[in-house]
C-alpha cells in the first residue's frame, strides 16, 4: 500500500485498511511459504484448498471494488 493512499480515506477506515493490508502481505508471505514447501517436498497441494482460496480472495476483492465505487 502506498503511504499516500491514506490520505484519501476516512479516519474510522485507517486502521481498518492499515490491518487488512498487514493481513495481505502476511498472506502473501505464507503463500510463498507454501510453495516454497511444496516445492522442497514435491508434493502439491489440493486444487480445490487453491480454488477455496480463491474464492475467498475473490470475495475480498469484489467488497474493496464495491466500497470503491460507493
């Protein structure tokens, strides 16, 4: 997230956007760990816990769109 970007946002959405971009780029940290696991083990994970994820992620989006067009 870009520093400024909090400057157009409301003082009750701050502390929401700043945690939910900390839970972001930890996601992103176990998603690389995940692979990284993967790949050392060679064994994959199930494509449907990837497509669970997915659709979750889907969802999260979908609500950050949304609230972007209020």
């Amino acid at each position: 997230m870009k520093p400024d970007s909090l400057l157009f946002i409301s003082e009750k959405q701050k502390p929401v956007i700043q945690n939910l971009d900390r839970l972001m780029r930890e996601a992103l940290a176990n998603a690389a760990a995940v692979l990284d696991n993967a790949k050392d083990d060679g064994v994959p994970i199930p494509p449907d816990l990837v497509t669970s994820f997915k659709i979750d992620y889907d969802w999260i989006i979908s609500h950050l769109q949304e609230a972007a067009n209020v």
